[in-house]
C-alpha cells in the first residue's frame, strides 16, 4: 500500500467525520462510520470499498438528498489556496468572472505543461475536450470535466477499453477500486469530487456556489462532470 493510500484513508475519513457532525450530527455520525474504525494502509481494499457502499447506503437512509450531498461536499480534497490568491485578488479588485475564468484556465493549462510535462499534442487534446480546472463557462453556469487522475492520464488516453478507462478516471483511490471490483457505490460519493470545484470558486469570490453531478463513472459514464452554479450578481 502507497503512503499517499494511508494518507488518503485517515485524512478523508477525519474530513468525513468532521463534515457528518457539521450536517447531520453526533447519531448519524456514529451509525455513518461504525465499522471504518482503524482503516489505514493495511486494511483490505475490499473491506473498504464494500464499508464505503454500506456507508453511503447508511447515510442516505439517515438524511435528506441536499444533506447527503452536503456531507459529501465537504469533504472534497482542497485546491491549494496560494495558488488562487491572484485570481481572488483580481476579482476582489475588478469582481471580473470571465477574467478570473480566463486566469484559471490559465493555469491549468500551465500545470499540464510543466507539472505533468505533456507534449503540445496531448495538451491540446485535454483543453479541446474541455477537461480541467477551469471548466467551460456559459453565464453563471459552469460545467467543469474533470481529468483524469494525473498518473494514469496518458494511459488512459491509449486506451479503447472504456470499462479500463473508467477504472482509472477516478481521483478517488477508493472509488477506482470499486469500479475496477464492479462494485456498486452510490453516486453520492462524487460530491466529494464536485466539492474540489466548490471549494476553488467559493475561495476565489469568497462567496457560496452551488454544485450539481452531472455524470459519474460510478454511474457508468464516460467522464465525470460537474456543474458549478455561481451566485447571479457574481
């Protein structure tokens, strides 16, 4: 098992179980998460895979559909927020969406250049399916595709296979293996991915936005898609 599995698995459940006592409190905290007690590098993937199935299963007969997703948004892994203090600035500055839009494409486009070091060719196939960071904007109404996970991007552009390519799609070490298991999670689980967007618009307006999953390769889609609503006076 990977360190960045171990970190993965104490750092999320932690994030979890902060976001379950934040929405839906101590009770369904506890019947949420019983059974992931000591999850780390060395429990049996399939022994959390089929924990997480019965948790989402668990949390969704407690709790509402926008609590649910609540919970699961909260835990989205965080943007590095130095690396949007220019666009926060700027839109502080000017209130400029299509601007700080325009700066997060940006530097996205910059992160697969010399972070992942891809040849023009491959960037210009990323940005043409309009996967990445910064999404496509139409009014208040983002719709962010998001790429796949950076270690298996150019495998993953090789491959046909699309039941191997969704097996790889995912960030979530957990939710690749379940995918790659042919175990059913629900799709609520992908709010968590939806929150990494939440969280990269709510830092730079400094302002609540609204996210909705659009497609999932839990649900057997061929990417997953988010749609990131910002407030109407942005």
């Amino acid at each position: 098992m990977s360190q960045d599995q171990f970190d993965f698995e104490r750092y999320w459940l932690d994030k979890f179980s902060r976001c379950l006592d934040a929405v839906a409190g101590e009770q369904v905290r506890l019947e949420v998460l019983a059974g992931s007690e000591g999850f780390g590098a060395e429990t049996n993937r399939d022994e959390v895979i089929a924990w997480t199935q019965g948790a989402m299963d668990c949390l969704e007969s407690l709790v509402n559909e926008e609590q649910a997703r609540a919970v699961l948004a909260g835990c989205g892994c965080p943007y590095p927020r130095e690396q949007l203090a220019e666009m926060r600035r700027v839109y502080a500055e000017t209130g400029d969406v299509d601007r700080v839009h325009d700066m997060l494409q940006e530097h996205f486009e910059a992160f697969l250049r010399d972070t992942l070091q891809l040849d023009e060719t491959m960037i210009a196939q990323v940005v043409g399916r309009g996967w990445g960071l910064a999404g496509v904007k139409d009014g208040n109404t983002i719709i962010a595709t998001k790429i796949p996970k950076s270690g298996f991007l150019a495998q993953y552009m090789n491959e046909s296979d699309p039941e191997k390519r969704r097996a790889m799609y995912c960030h979530c070490p957990r939710l690749r293996d379940a995918v790659r298991s042919g175990v059913p999670i629900s799709a609520t689980y992908c709010y968590c991915g939806a929150g990494f967007y939440k969280g990269v618009w709510e830092e730079i307006l400094q302002r609540p936005v609204e996210v909705e999953v659009l497609e999932s390769v839990m649900r057997g889609d061929e990417v997953c898609k988010v749609a990131i609503q910002l407030p109407e006076d942005a």
